[in-house]
C-alpha cells in the first residue's frame, strides 16, 4: 500500500516536470501546434501604428504551404470554439473583425507580421496568432504577446562613445524607438539640422530610428550638452520627447598663467608668493622652476611657491596631466639702492650765474670797443653843426688848440665854412672858448673866436 502510494507520487512529479504543454502554457496540456517568434511585450503610443513582427514554425504533417493560409489573432484567450468574441482579426475576411489589423507578412512565408494602425488604450491586452488551412489549426498557445498602450512617446537616445579626449573623432548617435516604421519619428539635434535620418531594423524584428554626426573633439566641447529630440506622428499632431547628455572630454593644459605678489619691483629680502593657474582635465600637476645661469632648477612642485627673495630672474611654472602641458613664465626684479636727488636748484643757481657774466662780458668788451674807436663823423651837409668839445690841452688866448674832440650833432650855431674838393677836406667850425682871467658870466659877453680843424675821412 505505501508502495504504491509512492509510485503515484513520483508520477504526478513527472508530469509536472516533464509533460510537454504543460496547464500554464494554456494548451489544455497538450503540445502546442505552433510556435511563434515575436516579442512577448511591446509598447504602442496613443494615435500612432504599432507593427507586431511575427514569424511562425510547426511540426504538423497536416500543414500544406501549398493551400490558402490564414492568420487570426485572438484577445484574452484561446478557446475561441466556446467564446468566438476573442477573436479580433482574421485575414480571411469570414468574420466581422473588430479590429482593422494589417497582415503584411507573407504567411507562406510563415511571416505573421501585423500592422495595428491607429492604437487606442482599448488594444491593450495579452494576444494569441493562430493558423487555419483547410483542416488545420494550429494556435500559439504558449507564445502569448502582451501589448501595453502609452499617451507619452518614448525619449530619445544619445549614444556617445566613453573616454573622450581632445583631438579624437567621434561619431555621435541619436536615436529613437520606431513602433511603426511607416511612419517613423522626426529627430531633430543642436549638432546638425540637416542629418540625414536612417531607419534600421533590429535583429528582434522591431526598428530603430536614428540620425549620427561625425565630430572631431576638443576642449571647447568639455560640457557642451547635445540635446536631441523625437517627434512622433499621431492623428491629430505630434508629441514629441527630448534628451539631453553632457560631454565630458580630456584635454591637456590651457590658459596657464603665472603671476607674483606683491607685483612689482621687489626689495632683497622679502617675502614673495608666486601662484600658478590653469584649465585642464584631468586637472594639472604643477612645477615651478627657476632660469638660473646654471640652468633650470626645479624649485618647487605646489601650485603656490613663497619664499624669501635673494636675486631676481626669470621664473616659469609648468601645468601638467596625462594629455600634455604648458608654461607660463613671470620675472622677478629686485629693487636697487635709492638714487640721490639730482641737484637742480644749485645747477640752475650756476646757470644763472653763468648767464649774467657772459652778458657782461659782452657789455665790457662792447664797451672797451666803444671806448677805443674815434667817432670821426663829419658834419652833414644839412647845415647841422657839429659841438665839439675840447678834452685835451691848454687853452691860451689867442692860440689854436689841437687835440680830441667829440663830435656830437646839435643845432647849429655857426654856419659852416666852404672848403675845397679834396681827398681830405678840412671842416672849420666856430668855438667859443672863455678866457682864463674872466668868469663864465662872461664868456658869452667878450668871446675869443678860435678855430678847430677836423678832418674828414
């Protein structure tokens, strides 16, 4: 009795186990009569086409692809000979089809592929394909498809290549889901507006819309978001969705620059910070080296470098990563002795000085050559008579007296004597002359007449 109890135990396990079309695969447990290749779930997009690839395989001898195939599709289940309403399509036209499915794969073919062509949320549900020829039916019980209906379309893909670096060409790729390749969606970049669209079937059967572009890289492209969007086709319009990434891009060192506080001349002695700054990613290293006149001597390995200044020169910091590296230079002057104020005053004093005795060097000498030329002018023809004053010799009455005279122009007093033509001509002029025993009271009472001889040259 325990025996057999056992025995009856162990059968149930293998038919559990090891049954073919077991309860759970909605075959009556039976073997399925067909077998279909699709995807077990799809998404369909309000007001949009949903295209269902199908292909189908089967072992039964009473299938004859030389007769008339038909394909059904059946909604919720797979009894349709208790419950005809799952049945929703049915290419051979016999019944009244609920919905107006698009058989576009050849059944001789055993290509079941099926064009929904206006989804609505009601198309939601799990689906069944089915075979009749003649006699034969043959239904894909254990291959059910569970189709599931979304009001916002689907975001786009951009697909950009990792590790990018400066100088590398890259193509970069947006892409889309494509539930209806009749009318696939619009996509649209900030790379390019016009790249070209291609749309690409997949090895499940379902596509792929997508536009590339072909980019060579640099720093400037560090953080730049590409953004793509996808405009789908609907009855009534378009709904469209975006996607954004953000390029992360290695470059080597950019816009190093070295710089010195306090700027400026500096005096021996001080203290002085020397910092360095640059753009690179991954960030740079730093080296601060000193141009001596033994070389370059690496003096310090910080991005900020202090130290006590004892001589100036030319110092340079270099930024450094695993792409390259670039230098920046600053120089370093050393602040002299101060300079004595340069003696303007005392100079200007001299100057002066020096001036005012050339101007009477020139005086005096204009002066002495006065002094010593003879003012030997003659009297003009006018009638202006010469004064001529006696400064040298005695006077004695009644005697002519010869010696210097000055000759001044004044109004005359006595009228000129005629003299000869000659290469000499002698002027005569009347000059009154006081007598020693009378005053000059009376000089202009008894005069003594006498006369001058000048030459005129």
């Amino acid at each position: 009795m325990a025996l057999t109890e056992n025995m009856l135990t162990v059968n149930m396990l293998l038919i559990v186990f090891f049954l073919p079309g077991a309860l759970a695969n909605n075959c009556g447990g039976q073997t399925p009569a067909l077998n279909i290749t699709t995807r077990k779930y799809m998404e369909a997009l309000i007001g949009s086409c949903l295209q269902i690839p199908c292909t189908y395989e089967t072992e039964d001898p009473r299938y004859d692809s030389s007769k008339t195939i038909y394909g059904v599709w059946m909604k919720g289940g797979v009894n349709f000979g208790s419950n005809p309403s799952i049945v929703i399509f049915n290419s051979s036209g016999s019944v009244n089809n609920k919905y107006s499915l698009n058989m576009t794969g050849n059944l001789k073919e055993k290509n079941c592929t099926t064009l929904f062509p206006d989804i609505q949320t009601s198309h939601e549900g799990k689906y069944y394909f089915r075979v009749e020829k003649g006699d034969y039916r043959g239904t894909a019980c254990a291959d059910p498809l569970h189709i599931t209906v979304k009001d916002s379309p689907w975001s786009p893909s951009i697909n950009v290549p990792s590790d990018l670096k400066e100088h590398q060409s890259v193509t970069v790729t947006c892409s889309a889901f494509t539930p209806c390749p009749h009318s696939p969606p619009q996509l649209t970049w900030n790379l390019q507006q016009d790249s070209l669209r291609q749309t690409e079937k997949n090895t499940d059967g379902t596509f792929t819309t997508k536009i590339q572009e072909n980019i060579t890289l640099s720093d400037t492209h560090d953080g730049y978001n590409i953004s793509c969007s996808a405009r789908y086709p609907v009855i009534g319009g378009n709904k469209t969705a975006e996607t954004e990434v953000t390029l992360s891009v290695s470059y080597a060192p950019r816009n190093t620059s070295a710089s010195i506080s306090p700027s400026g001349l500096v005096s021996a002695g001080s203290w002085v910070e020397l910092s360095c700054s640059s753009r690179a990613k991954p960030p740079p290293r730093f080296t601060w080296f000193w141009n001596s006149e033994h070389g370059d001597v690496n003096v310090s390995v910080e991005q900020l470098y202090s130290f006590n200044v004892t001589e100036g020169g030319e110092f340079y910091c270099m930024a450094i990563n695993d792409l390259g590296n670039q230098t920046s230079y600053v120089n370093i002057t050393i602040e002299g002795p101060p300079k004595a104020d340069f003696p303007t005053v005392p100079i200007a004093v001299g100057v002066s000085v020096a001036i005012i005795m050339g101007l009477c060097l020139v005086l005096t000498v204009w002066c002495f050559k006065s002094k010593q030329s003879s003012p030997q002018q003659t009297q003009s023809q006018t009638g202006v008579e010469p004064d001529i004053q006696i400064s040298d010799g005695k006077e004695t009455k009644g005697e002519v007296h010869y010696g210097e005279v000055n000759i001044i122009k004044k109004t005359p007093e006595a009228s000129s004597l005629p003299v000869p033509d000659s290469d000499q001509a002698s002027v005569y002029a009347q000059v009154k002359v006081p007598t020693a025993e009378k005053s000059t009271t009376q000089t202009a009472e008894s005069p003594e007449n006498l006369y001058a001889q000048v030459k005129k040259k």
